[in-house]
C-alpha cells in the first residue's frame, strides 16, 4: 500500500483521482508543526499541499519513504526543491488550473473599472441613489493592450475579442505568426502605451519587467488610460501609479497583486477611481478543485512510476540516460538563462551543438535543459523539463539539436545558438571535470567564466582605456570585481569583457559604463 499526506484543506474532490486506487491510502492531515510532519512523514510515500506547509529540508530528509510531493497550486516557494532534488524526490505542481480564474478575474477587474461597479456598490449601501456620479465607458471599440501573451494572457485577449474590443499586445518572447493566430497585434511596448485604452499585465515578476510602468511609461500613455494587473505586485511602481491618478493622467487603475502583501494600508486606497482585491486571481472553487485534481493524477503517475507531466524539479527520463548526462544539464540550463539575458528581438529559433564526447551520448534532455534556461527567466508560468518544448513550440520557437565531432580543445562542449529577429547570437560552454562548469565561448570570442552570480557583459573596441575606465565606474558603487575575462580575435578589432562581480551594478552605472567610448553594448546578466 501506497499512503498519500494531504496538507491544507486541499479540495476532496480533486483527491478522487487517488480515492479510486486500490493500493493508496489517502491521510487527510491537520495542521502541523515542523517537527510534528518530521515526525510522521517517514510513513508516507507522498504528500500534496498548498501554500501553508512548510516542506522543508528537516521534513525531506525525514521522508526516507517519499517518492513524490504535490503542490495543488502553481508556486512551490514552500518547497525545497533542492533538497528534493538531492534525495531523488519528484516535485510536482498544477500550472493550469488556475488559467481561466485568472483571466476572468482580468476581464471582471476591467469591466468593473470601465462602469465604476465597486465604487457605485458602496455609495448606494451608504443611501444614497446618484446616477450622475459614475458615467462609465463601453469597451467595445477600445484598444486593449496586453503585456505578456502567455496561457492567461492569450486567454485575456480571446475574451475581449468577444467584447469587440481591438487587442494588441507586447511580448518579445512569442512570434509573429504565433500572435497571428490569435488575431492580436504584436507591437513595440511604447507603441502600446500610446496606443491602449485599457492595458492588462500578464508578466512575471523578473528584474526585467521589476516597475515597467513607472513615471516614463505612465507619461507615454494616453489620457484617461486605464490599468489593470492581475499578474505580479512590482511590475507597476505604485507610487508613480498613484501620482498619475491623482493628475488625471490615469482614469482607473484595478489591482489584484501589491509589491508588498498583505497590504492593507496604500495612498491608492484614498482615490476614488481606484479599486483592488487582495490577490484572488486564483480563488475559484473551480480552480481549486482543478489544481487538486491534476496534482492528484501525477501523484498516481509518479507513484505508478510513469510519465510524470508537471515535475518542477528534475526530469522524467531513463535513470542510465539521466546518470550520463545528470553533470551537463545544470551547464546546460545556465547557458539558456544566458541566451535569455543576451538576446534582443523575437527570439524564432533555438540550435544546440554537442561536440566531442558528449556527441555521442542521448543528448535530449541537455536540449530541454538550454530551452528551460532560456524561457524560465522570461515567462509567467513554472517552466519545467517536461512542458519545457510544448512552451517553446507554442511561442513559435524552433529548437533543433545536431551533433559535431570535433569539440575545439574540449573533450565536450555545448554551442547555443539563439536567432532572433533582431540578432544572431552563440554561446559555449563545456565541464573541467565532472563538477566545474565553465562559458568558454561568447559570440565566438574565447572567454573562461564561471557561469555563476552576476556578470557584466561588455562588448567593446579592443583599444587602451576601456578597462579601467568600466572597473572605477563599478568601483564607485563598491562593488567588488571577482574575475575579469576579454576575448578578442585581433588587435584593435571587436572584444568581448565578461566581469563577476560580488553585486547588481545599478542601471544608472550601466548607463554610464554604455558611454565609455569604445564600449558598444553593456548587460547585466544574474545566474
């Protein structure tokens, strides 16, 4: 008998797909301490929660039996998924049961702040009948811009499609011909600020998209615009918000998501054209009952031993395939999250290169490995080794793996190549050992970085005086250099600089180190 620990009020009806097993016994649990569910998770093969237990190390290791732990939910924050990974324990999660929750929490959000519906709620539970006070406005005819077309972006934009709205939408991450298909417009994100009358967030959090509406963006847009998020707290800056609200720059703003939550006490609270609920975007029986149900059924699968869809942890593939190519992919995965961080446009094509040893070995799940580096970075969703290939087909990203013999001077080495429809751009990388992953290539030019922290990227004019002009401007802010590596392939030619550095170098910096003369492009890369 297999026996299943179910944590924090998880829906009983999603459990059906574990009750109808004969040989799994499902364990409805209480709420625990740490040490409690140290105590009794040795019996257990499985556990499922939500977001209120804590699995941590203490409990992984105490799980000598644990085969698989579910989260019937998207985020897994309160999972350490590098212990389980260490002890060889499946992580599983539900990515889509809360797409339609979302969305339609998107298009209520919208809807209530086009006509004015909370505000006018509460003055009318006050006694008092004014018509006068809350004239709205229709969305058929307006321009909805979309930031970020993923699952519920793409779902958010079929919907006000059927509201006869004109939907356009900016995501440097999905092609042409994928937009196409969804009848959305693709366009620049400062073409969408002028253009939008309403504008809807579908990001994640990232350093990247970390205030993209500020002071600048909020002046680009039209007057009277109205904003919505749904997605993440911090992709707009509250304070800019609320600034723009109260010069009648922004006719409404909706919030479901803060920077900082619970937040109970905000200046966006006093305005009257501001309306907000406290991050339900997911709070459906529907979707809680769909999260159950999907974690559930990859519970039996892992259990059952297989294929296991949603893994957020390590990939479902042979154990002598995984022993021999288990060093490479965490090579592998950083080498995509340094394309990501690289590459500007639409990326449209992903090529990976295996050479030397290493082109001799199934390589598949390397290839997952490059393509879940560079998409995990730049999407709202969990991307893991499984759904890894169906998220970059659905962007309308190729990915094509080949295999050379020859590996340059390295027993092994891995070549990226990402295409965009702006650059071309490769990257190489290859072991010193087992355990000593090492960039060795950018763009052609020989480097040796240990693809760790955060690195400053600086292709420049091979000329005196751009070294130590970059190093005082990062010395300034007191950041530390660990290691400095410049390839070039002739004198007075192009040459790439690669720093670690102990810290983020500021934007401001980075706009000063863009002015050095001969420097041609700078970017900070964390990995």
């Amino acid at each position: 008998m297999y026996k299943v620990l179910v944590m924090d009020g998880v829906a009983e009806e999603g459990l059906a797909p574990l009750r109808r097993e004969e040989d799994i016994e499902v364990v409805i649990g209480r709420k625990m301490t740490e040490d409690e569910l140290v105590e009794v998770i040795p019996e257990y093969d499985a556990l499922i929660v939500r977001s209120a237990t804590r699995v941590t190390r203490r409990v992984i290791e105490a799980g000598v039996n644990l085969q698989v732990i579910g989260r019937a939910g998207v985020g897994v924050d309160n999972i350490d998924l590098e212990a389980a990974t260490t002890r060889g324990i499946l992580v599983v999660n539900a990515p889509d049961g809360n797409t339609i929750a979302a969305t339609e929490h998107t298009i209520a959000m919208m809807l209530a702040l086009a006509r004015n519906i909370p505000q006018a709620v509460a003055r009318l539970k006050e006694g008092v009948w004014d018509k006068k006070a809350f004239l709205g406005v229709e969305l058929r005819d307006k321009t909805l811009g979309i930031i970020g077309l993923g699952r519920i972006g793409s779902a958010v934009a079929k919907r006000a499609q059927a509201l006869e709205m004109n939907v356009i939408a900016y995501d440097p991450y999905i092609t042409e011909e994928k937009a196409s298909t969804l009848a959305v417009e693709l366009v620049s994100l400062e073409e969408l600020f002028r253009r939008s009358d309403f504008i809807t967030v579908h990001l994640p959090k990232t350093r990247e998209s970390y205030h993209m509406i500020d002071e600048r963006a909020l002046a680009m847009m039209k007057d009277g615009v109205r904003i919505i998020n749904c997605a993440r707290g911090g992709i707009i800056d509250e304070d800019a918000l609320y600034q723009a609200m109260l010069s009648g720059k922004v006719a409404g703003a909706a919030l479901d998501v803060f920077e900082k939550e619970p937040c109970t006490d905000s200046p966006l609270f006093s305005l009257p054209n501001f309306i907000a609920t406290p991050h339900l975007g997911a709070s459906t029986r529907e979707a809680q009952l769909h999260v159950a149900l999907d974690v559930a059924e990859e519970i039996v699968a892992a259990l059952r031993g297989k294929l296991v869809k949603n893994t957020v942890n390590i990939p479902s593939i042979n154990p002598q395939v995984l022993s021999a190519v288990r060093p490479y992919l965490g090579l592998a995965e950083k080498l995509g999250k340094l394309q990501a961080q690289l590459v500007t446009g639409r990326i449209r094509k992903i090529e990976v290169i295996y050479s030397g040893e290493l082109a001799k070995q199934e390589v598949s799940p390397i290839t997952t490995a490059v393509v879940k580096g560079l998409l995990d970075p730049i999407l709202q969703q969990t991307v893991n080794f499984v759904n890894a290939p169906v998220l970059a087909r659905n962007r309308g990203i190729q990915v094509f793996q080949a295999v050379d013999g020859e590996a340059e001077g390295y027993s092994s080495l891995i070549t990226v190549k990402v295409y965009s429809d702006k650059v071309e751009k490769s990257v190489a990388g290859t072991l010193f050992g087992k355990e000593d992953p090492r960039i060795v290539m950018v763009d052609g030019y020989r480097i040796d970085v240990i693809p760790s922290g955060y690195l400053l990227y600086v292709p420049h004019i091979d000329k005196p005086r751009i070294i130590g002009p970059v190093g005082l401007l990062i010395g300034e802010h007191n950041i530390n250099i660990a290691a400095m590596q410049v390839g070039r392939k002739q004198i007075g030619g192009r040459a790439v600089m690669m720093l670690s550095v102990d810290a983020p170098v500021p934007e401001e910096t980075l706009a000063e180190i863009a002015k050095v003369d001969g420097v041609l492009d700078v970017k900070m890369v964390h990995l």
